[in-house]
C-alpha cells in the first residue's frame, strides 16, 4: 500500500511539473492563449495550494502580452480603414471579453512570494463590440446586395449565402436579410432533373419507378444539390440525372431437393448400473446406482429448397444541360434471391441436429411473381442509387 501511494505521488509530481514546463514553453513561443488554458484548467481545483502558484504567475503575464497583442493589432486594423478587416476586429474584441470572462470566476488569486494578488486589467468591451458589430452588418449587407446583382457563377453566389447567414448569425433580423439569404441560396443551387427509362424488355412494376425517383425517401441532406423527378416549369435545370435499365434477369422457379441419414446416440431414460455377473451395483451408502440409458436411433430427413432469382442491370448518367455533355457515367447492378426450404423426415427425429430440426413442420410456399422479384430488387438499387447521389460533386 505504501508503495502504491508513493508511486502516485511520484507521478502527480511529474506530471505537474510537465504541466508547468508546457506552460511555460507556450507563454515563452507567443501562444499565449494556450498557455492561458492550461493555467486555467489547472487552477479550476484547489487554486491556494502551493503547487499552483506557477500556474498564477504564468497565467498574469500571458494574459497582459496576449492583451496587448489584440489591442495593438485592433488599432493597426482601425488605422488601416479597410472595412474588410472588420470582421477580424469584431472577433478579436469578443475574444478579449472572452478571455476575461474564463479568469473571473478565479479571482482573487493570490502570489504568496510576492504578498499581492495577481494583476488583471479588466475592461469593458461591450460598447466597442457593438459599435464594431454595428459597422460589419452594414458592411455585409451592403457587400452581399451588390454581389446578389453582380455575380455570375454558382460558386459566387454561395459565397454570398456565407456572408448573410453571418450577418444574421450575429445581428437576426437586420434589415431583408432573411430574404437575400433565400435568393442567394436559390441562385447558387444546382438542379437537377432526373428521368428513369426502361431499355430492357420486362415491364418495370409502376410502385418501383416511383420509389426509385422518390427523391424524399433517399435521406438525402445537401443544402447546394435539389434532384426533381418531376420537373417544375418555373426552375431551370442546370444538369439531368438519367437512371436507365438495361437488363433485366428472372432465373425459372427450381426446387431443390437432398435426402440424409442421420444416426446418434441418445438418452431413453434410466437402468440400473449392473456389473460383469449382471449384479446391481450400490454406492457406499447401500444405495442402487442408475445410469442413463443409451439408444440408437436413426432417421431419414428430406429437404427440400426453392429458388428463384433476380437480377437487374443498369447505369446512371449525369449530363450538363447547359453544354449539353455527359459528365459521368456509373454502373449499376441489384440482385435479389428468394430462398425458402422445408423438410420432412421418416423415423426418430432425435437423431437431427438443431440445423435440421428447425425445417421441420414448414411447408412449400408460393414463388413470388416475376413482377415482385424485380420490385424486391429496388431497395438494393436504391440503396446503389443513394451512394452516388451522395459521393458525386457537380464541378
């Protein structure tokens, strides 16, 4: 026990100290902020202790140079007058008000080598953050209205969708903002039409077609792509999604069938032990001894499997509408197998393992329609279907 305890001590004391010498080779590189998260971390428990008192030290100079650092790249950014710096400035005051808001709930923090509690100039930020968030909503606002009349390529307008939900990310509401953000959005979307053809000679199950261009059920989440099965007279379509199938392959109903015999030796109640003069053996208490009684049976088993199967075999094609070229093609292939087996038997059905014994008792059912083979086969190609949908990007 005491060798475990000192070994735990060794160990928090190592560890301490590799806490501190991280520390210190944070506030000693310029990352001030890390070495101010590691600081506070440590001084979350227990912050009067001895062993915490590098962690104030290293935590009060990191915080003034990381202070001056912001402060003097705000005032270079100010005196540069570019508004497109004004983003940069907004969030470098709001780091500033968040850094001292992780300190506060600390304080006081007390260095006992130097008799004083550590030194945090606190400011207020508010009114600069306003005043600045104030000045970057009307920059974007102003910069995303001319972009929205100005930009050309999707690319472009997705950009500007970017900037607005920014903007109202940090003012809601500010001026028509909601509905730049929907026209930046419309404008930057690309749609697609998609068509389904039948190249094969077997008729497509209607309920198939439509599950197939039922775009709704494919669990699809893709804020720049919308796929329109049927097509909308208002929208124009930038690119066209062909799904078409080429074979279509129904194999003939087949009944397959194999016999077995199966011989084992089972437990058929109980005798009494006997030795070699056909004596009743006894324990050492005078009792009769009984031992299972052991007997072969033997069973013959019929099984019996039907089968039948589907397959279909197509592609996808993606094309530009507006340069009228195909831009990919994938293939694709769904199979679907009906198997069902039963069975019968002819003797001591204990002589079949578990694997045979649950055939048993099942019957011979009716082979699904040709119609519902290829039906069956959708969810598979929909699932096929899905995963290129999801893994294609529009260039």
């Amino acid at each position: 026990m005491k060798k475990l305890l000192l070994l735990s001590f060794i160990l928090a004391v190592t560890f301490s100290c590799n806490s501190v010498k991280k520390t210190q080779k944070a506030l000693n590189t310029g990352n001030y902020d890390q070495a101010i998260n590691i600081a506070l971390n440590k001084l979350k428990t227990n912050k009067d202790k001895k062993g915490k008192q590098p962690y104030i030290l290293m935590l009060e100079e990191a915080f003034i140079k990381v202070v001056e650092r912001d402060i003097n790249t705000i005032t270079y950014l100010e005196k540069e007058g570019n508004p497109a710096n004004l983003e940069r400035t907004y969030n470098t005051y709001l780091t500033l008000k968040d850094r001292q808001e992780r300190i506060k709930p600390l304080l006081p923090l007390y260095m006992v080598e130097q008799g004083r509690n550590a030194n945090f100039r606190l400011e207020n930020y508010d009114q600069k953050i306003i005043s600045t968030k104030d000045k970057l909503s009307k920059y974007l606002y102003e910069t995303a209205n001319a972009r929205l009349s100005s930009a050309k390529r999707k690319i472009d307008f997705r950009e500007v969708y970017d900037d607005l939900m920014y903007l109202d990310k940090i003012t809601p509401n500010y001026k028509n903002t909601r509905a730049l953000i929907e026209e930046a959005h419309i404008k930057g979307t690309d749609f697609v039409r998609v068509t389904m053809k039948n190249r094969t000679d077997v008729i497509i199950p209607r309920r198939l077609e439509t599950d197939l261009l039922n775009f709704g059920t494919y669990g699809l989440d893709d804020l720049w792509t919308v796929y329109h099965s049927k097509p909308q007279n208002t929208v124009q379509y930038d690119y066209a999604m062909e799904v078409t199938l080429r074979e279509i392959n129904i194999s003939p109903e087949r009944v397959k069938e194999r016999q077995l015999e199966r011989e084992k030796q089972v437990k058929d109640g109980w005798e009494y032990l006997l030795d070699e003069n056909d004596e009743i053996v006894l324990d050492e208490e005078g009792n009769k001894i009984k031992v299972d009684r052991m007997v072969t049976v033997v069973c013959e088993y019929y099984e019996f499997t039907q089968f039948k199967a589907a397959n279909v075999v197509g592609n996808v094609q993606y094309k530009n509408l507006r340069t009228k070229q195909l831009l990919e093609s994938f293939p694709i292939a769904s199979e679907y197998i009906f198997e069902h087996i039963y069975a019968t038997y002819n003797g001591d059905k204990r002589a079949l393992d578990d694997d045979l014994v649950r055939y048993l008792g099942l019957q011979a059912v009716q082979f699904p329609t040709n119609e519902q083979m290829v039906y069956d086969s959708g969810e598979d190609l929909k699932n096929k279907i899905k995963n290129i949908i999801t893994s294609y990007r529009f260039k």
